[in-house]
C-alpha cells in the first residue's frame, strides 16, 4: 500500500480551498461580477444604507427644481432602494479594476433606464410585460436580457399593443450616471477617481477606481478567506480525540487550517457557555471518527467506466445536455402551443442546471477516491447544535449519496464464519436492491436465489450490468463482489459496511413519545412477524379517497387510479412530516414522484401538460389529508412542543434542554432584519434594514424549528449511546447516518440488539414530561401546557422487534 502523508494532505486541503476560493474570484472579475464574490457581497452590505440616504436626499432635492432634465424626472420616483442597488452593484461589480468615469456613468445610466423601461413595460401591457420579463430572466448575461425586453416591446409597438418607449438621450444615462457615482463615493468612500493623462490627450482622463483603504481591505479579507474554506479531506493519521469544544478532530498543529469546534453552529455565545467536555457526545464522536476506512477498488474501476463511456447509472448523470423540445411550427401564433413549449422547455433547463450540479460533485467524489485509492484513512468529525453526528469531509462521505458510500469500505476486515454472518450479509444486499420491505428470511431467500448472478457480476461488472437495476446500485455493486466470492469460494474476509435501516425513524420517536400503538406498530416499534409500511399505509388512503371521488365522478381520480398510485408516492411526504414538512414541500413531493415515475417507467401521461399543477394539487391534498389521518397521536405530540416554544417566544426566551445522552440543546431563532431588493433586468440582492432590533426571537421559526429539532436531539442521542456501547461489547467500525445503523456482517446481531436496548432505555422514561419539568424549572414564570394524552403501546416490545432497525 502506498503511502500519503498527513502534511501533504493538510498542504492540499489548504491549497485546494484557496485555489477553489481564488478561481470564484477570477472568474467574476473577467465576467465584471465582483458583486457576487464574498467581499463584495460584504462590501455592498456596508454600502448600502447610508447610499440608500444620500439618493433619498438627492431625490427629495429634485421636487425643488422646475426645469427637470429627463433622467431627474424619470428617476424622481423610482424606488431609492431600487436605485442604489443598480448603482453600487454597477460599481462593485468591477470594483478592484480601472474604469473610465465616462464609460461607467453611461452603463449605469443605462441599466437604471433599463429598470425603467420595464416597469414603462408592464404598465402599458401588464400580461403581455410580465411575459417579456420571464423571457428575459431566463437569458444569460445583461446584454442578452436588454436586446430581449427591447425587441419584444418593438414588436409589440409595431403591433399597436402598447405605446412607444422613447428612449434616453445618451447625455441623460451619462448625467444619471455622474450622479450616482458621485453619490456612492461621497456617501461610501469606497471609490475614488484618478487623473490619466493619456498619449495623444490634452486632457486628462478621469477613471473610477477602488480606494487604497479599499483595496487593502479587499486584499486581506482574501487572504484571510482563503484559508478559512478549506477543502476538507480525510486524514491518513487518526483524528486528534474531542476533549472540549475547541479541541478534536483535525490535528491542526504546523497548519493553515482554521479551527472547527465540536459542535457546529454560528451561535458563539452558546459554545462559549459550554465548559469542559462532553463526555458521552465527544466518546461517541471519536469512536465514528476513529474507524478506518479504504477505497473499495471495484466499484471505483466500474464507476471510471461508468463516467468515461456516459453510461447512464441511477445517481450518475449524463455528461451530455438534455436536448429541448421541437419548437412547435406555431409557435408565434398560437398562444396555447407557446405556453405549452415554454412549460416543457423549463422543465428542461431546470433538469440541465441539476444535471450541471451533480456533474460537478461526481468529479470531485471521483478526485478524492482517487487521491487516497489504496490508502487508509479516517473521517474526522463534529456534531450540530442538536448532538447529530457528521463528518467534516465533504462530497466523498459514508453520509453521502449511493455514489459515494458505494465507494467507501471498512479497512479492517472482519470473516464471515457462519450462517448468522452470511445471513446478515445476505440482507445488505436484499436492501440495497430495493427489497427491504421483504421479511428477514426472504430477503436471505432472495440473496441465495442471485448468487448466481453475483458470481457473474463479481467476475465482470462491466458486462454483467444486472446490478444497475438496484435502487442503490454501487453500494449493490460492492455487494456483489462479496457475496459472489462468498458463494463461489465458500469463504470471506468482509470489508463491507453493513446498514440496519430504521422505519422512519422520526415517526418512530413521535410514536415512542406518544406511547403511540397504532404509530409504533405501523413504524415497526412493536413486535409483529412480518415489516409493516407506513408509507403503504398512507398510499392505500389515497387510493381509498381516488375510488370515492371516482363514484362522485371527479375528473381526475379514475386517471390518478389508472395511472397508478404506490408506496413511493407517501414516501417523501410522510418521511418529513415528522421534521416539520408542509402542505407545500408535500405538493413538491407528490410532483417529483409523477415526473419520476413517467420517465422511470414508460407509463403513459394520463394529462396534458397543461393539467399537471391542477392534477398534482388534487393528489397533493388527498396524500396530505391522509398523512393526517394515519399520523393523529404524533401530531399531537408536535403541537404540545410547539405550544412550548410559543409560551417561551412570547416571553423573549429560546428553548433549551439537555438531551438523554447529556448534550446541551438551544434553539434560538431570530426575526430576521434582510428583504429582498429585485430589478427588474438587473439581478436581485440583498438589502440589509440596518435600522432593525437584530436580537428578538421569531415566534414563527421557534414553533416550526422545535418538532424536528427535539426528535433529531433524541435520535442523536440514540446513536450516541448506542456506539459506546458497540465499543465496550467489542464493535470498532461504524458507519453511522443517524437513522442507519452500520457496522461490520460479523458484528450485526449485536449491534441490533444493543440499538434496541439503547432505544429502550431512552424512550421507557417519560420524555415529554422531563422536558416539561424542566422548562417549567428554569422558567417558573411561563405557563406552559400540560403533556398530551399518551396510549398504550408496550415500549419493550422494541426489543424483540425484527424490524425496529433492519
């Protein structure tokens, strides 16, 4: 095995992440884009409240002249925020560069008239104008969105719908512009002009530039952010142990690095608060981050082949653009055939700007397992403000997505030595397949009945592709190779990581709480012989409400019931419920499912396009309704702890509270004080009301924020307390995703046993209670409710629950 030393990668992580921070900032110069980077985002937030007083003033002094030339009339009474926006972005925007004043003063002129011109648009034309400006928002570039407002208004003029724009003379952009750049250095001092005289000139030329001050600034603030985003990656030397919250993780000593605490927030007051260590979260935390890990060199060769040759993979994208749809022959003249082309080609240049995205982080997973293929290496971690465990290292992660966990292997390996082993084994595979909603001994049945298959797959991957029918299929993949050699040799050092996935774990702890029988038996919290599916549940509810609606003859059921409803559907939807999901995310939900399903399957689109928001509203409510239905006790649960947080809001207090495992939990959400500014051509920002009280809660984010805070809180510290104990019964390696469970084939039967046991041993004390207790304690001047009404679910049954965690 090669080696990697630990400064060369502490050199590259410091080095990638300056070089990632300096390309971002190269680019938006050659593009004239400064605005974007970090400084001038910052620089514009320092700007823009005393700019935003001077055009005010500028604009109250107007009333005072009689003559106005067209620029002071035309802009008197647009809005000075509007205003100042177009202008310190025009002026940011190429900020660290020279530029004639005269050239700058007529391009601002020029976009403000721009702005104009648009609201001029709509005003005459409102429907036709809002169509225009879409149209334009969807065009790269400044240039591309002005030529598209300015011929479609030609046109329309031609047409007598609207009536002319006349447009500014050039000496009204240049004096508009004089102004504004006049305001902006006098109210920022961020700008300056200098004095060139130029060969051949007997004058000389005035230029706008940044000050010294400014410069200074920018060039510090660079230096300093550079080595503040690092590309983390993992280490080839153990992670430094957590023994407080400053110190663990990476060992940042003879580095750049900067220093990552152990719980990761913005909120410095409350890490400051925290004395000493913690002890059980920071165990937990080295133990996870203690386990070694190594590239899994099959499935990084079949993956490279994947990726070279476009082979089309669940969880790989295309490396060639989706090609848009025909342009209908009339297009211009029938206003349905053009609505319909410009719904399907969005869909299109939404589905490439994802394409785009995913594209990029398929590189650089590929960049880092190819940088530490056949080395050992580690995962230093941190937790969150609610005790949930992560790894610092991005994109290639055992938390990442299939493509990335397909490529992760444990480094120690451990033998598969009898039937118990080979049975779990035989589950890892079933449930990366998509058959995880089978029984234990079918799932074995299912393992056994591919071995064959297996065997091929193991031999050659590239030409038996059977393995990319997996709804997981690299982590499949990896599976194949050792279950094929298992079953070819009879023998097996296994280095795979094997996961015991929970039944929504969010309803399962609302259930728990709640001592919800109907909840915990349909989330597997209690005992029964074969896995019960909430999400079936809730999908055959709306089927139940498809065939009423159906007999009151309703124009979308019967289609919505040939079409096809399953279990899919209610997944997404009633996976996030628990963690404070909406109406709206479930409507996103139910749309992504429909589109998922046409392409996936070939089924045939039962509705135009022109149908689809109606059609995917109709089902959204009934997917909703049923969700609520099934989920009762759990939705009071969410109630009672969003009445506490309301009861604390109100009084101008956060919520606290000290989870099972020890970790100190604060949510303190603040009203926030930024709106956005939009142009109508020019781009957004972010405008800062600096004249706002910045340190009141929000009610409203306090309510919607404590439900799935407080559950992810109890899930942590489930984990938490499950790995110490793994590791004082003799388990090493983990691999942890909060709701997932995993460890070694050899090592499964005892980590769900003690999973279950930890479960227990959290939920069998009335939670609720202890947090009300608290609350109560620490503010005995708050009325806070009473807990809800618990039912009468045995906990213990968890124990022997086959399908708690499977």
């Amino acid at each position: 095995m090669t080696t990697l030393n630990q400064s060369e990668l502490n050199e590259d992580m410091t080095t990638l992440g300056a070089g990632r921070y300096r390309a971002k900032v190269e680019s938006a110069k050659s593009r004239e884009a400064e605005l974007q980077t970090p400084y001038g985002q910052r620089l514009m937030r320092a700007g823009l409240p005393a700019l935003n007083q001077a055009i005010t003033d500028w604009q109250k002094g107007l009333a005072k002249v009689d003559n106005k030339a067209r620029f002071q009339s035309d802009s008197q009474d647009l809005d000075p925020k509007v205003l100042s926006y177009i202008s310190i972005k025009v002026l940011l925007d190429c900020i660290t560069q020279k530029k004639p004043l005269s050239s700058i003063a007529v391009f601002l002129g020029a976009r403000v008239e721009d702005e104009l011109r648009c609201k001029f648009l709509v005003a005459n034309n409102e429907a036709k104008g809002k169509g225009i400006l879409l149209g334009a928002v969807r065009r790269k570039g400044t240039a591309a969105k002005v030529r598209h407002v300015r011929s479609s208004m030609k046109h329309e003029t031609e047409k007598g719908l609207m009536s002319a724009w006349e447009p500014w003379a050039h000496r009204d952009k240049l004096n508009l512009g004089l102004q504004m750049t006049e305001l902006v250095r006098v109210s920022t001092n961020l700008i300056e002009y200098t004095y060139i005289l130029e060969k051949r000139r007997k004058r000389p030329t005035r230029y706008v530039n940044a000050t010294a001050d400014t410069l200074q600034w920018i060039e510090e603030f660079n230096d300093n952010r550079e080595f503040i985003e690092p590309f983390w990656l993992p280490t080839v030397e153990l992670p430094a142990c957590w023994t407080n919250i400053w110190d663990g993780g990476y060992d940042r000593e003879h580095t750049y690095l900067p220093k990552v605490p152990f719980i990761k927030t913005n909120n410095m007051d409350y890490l400051r608060s925290i004395e000493g260590s913690l002890p059980e979260p920071m165990e937990a935390t080295n133990l996870v981050q203690q386990t070694p890990w190594t590239i899994n060199p099959v499935v990084l060769k079949v993956m490279e082949w994947c990726w070279e040759n476009n082979v089309i993979v669940d969880g790989l994208p295309s490396r060639e653009q989706e090609d848009l749809p025909p342009v209908p022959v009339d297009f211009k003249e029938n206003e349905e055939s053009n609505t319909l082309w410009r719904r399907m080609a969005a869909k299109v240049y939404n589905s490439r700007l994802s394409n785009t995205s995913r594209r990029l982080l398929v590189s650089k997973i590929l960049y880092v397992a190819k940088k530490l293929s056949g080395k050992r290496f580690f995962y230093p971690s941190h937790v969150d403000f609610r005790g949930r465990l992560y790894n610092i290292p991005a994109f290639l992660s055992i938390q990442g997505p299939d493509i990335s966990r397909g490529l992760l292997q444990f480094h120690r390996g451990e033998k598969i030595r009898n039937e118990t082993d080979a049975g779990w084994l035989a589950v890892q595979g079933a449930n990366t397949y998509g058959n995880d909603k089978l029984t234990l001994k079918n799932r074995v049945q299912w393992a056994e009945d591919f071995a064959q298959t297996a065997i091929a797959i193991h031999e050659s991957p590239t030409t038996n592709l059977q393995w990319m029918d997996a709804d997981e299929p690299f982590q499949f993949l990896a599976w194949c190779n050792e279950w094929g050699q298992y079953k070819k040799t009879g023998k097996l050092v296994s280095h795979l990581p094997v996961n015991l996935d929970a039944s929504n774990n969010g309803l399962q702890i609302l259930s728990m709480l709640m001592r919800d029988e109907y909840g915990a038996r349909a989330t597997n919290v209690m005992y029964d012989s074969v896995p019960q599916d909430i999400y079936k549940v809730v999908s055959d509810l709306v089927i139940e409400k498809l065939e009423a609606d159906k007999a009151n003859n309703h124009p979308y059921a019967d289609k919505w019931i040939q079409f096809g409803i399953d279990r899919k559907l209610a997944k997404r939807p009633t996976m996030v419920w628990p963690y404070g999901g909406t109406f709206y995310s479930c409507r996103d939900y139910v749309d992504e499912w429909y589109q998922d399903t046409m392409r996936k399957t070939r089924r045939a689109n039962p509705f135009t396009e022109d149908e689809r928001y109606k059609v995917t509203g109709y089902l959204s409510k009934l997917t909703w309704a049923s969700i609520n239905e099934v989920l009762e006790k759990p939705k009071d649960c969410m109630n009672w702890l969003q009445s506490c947080a309301k009861a604390l809001a109100e009084h101008g207090e956060p919520v606290s509270w000290t989870s099972p495992s020890g970790f100190p939990v604060l949510q303190s959400y603040k009203k926030t004080t930024a709106q956005n500014v939009s142009t109508k051509i020019n781009g957004s920002g972010t405008y800062i009301k600096w004249y706002k009280d910045t340190d009141d809660i929000s009610p409203r984010r306090q309510k919607q924020g404590i439900s799935p805070n407080y559950v992810h809180s109890l899930d942590a510290a489930c984990l938490t307390k499950t790995v110490v104990e793994c590791n004082k019964q003799g388990i090493y390696d983990f691999a942890m995703i909060h709701d997932s469970y995993g460890t070694h084939a050899s090592n499964c039967d005892k980590l769900s046993r003690i999973l279950r046991e930890q479960y227990y041993s959290v939920f069998k004390v009335d939670q609720l209670e202890v947090l009300r207790h608290n609350l109560k304690e620490s503010h005995p001047d708050i009325e806070f409710p009473d807990t809800p009404e618990y039912g009468n679910a045995n906990l213990s049954e968890v124990l022997v629950s086959p399908y708690f965690f499977s």
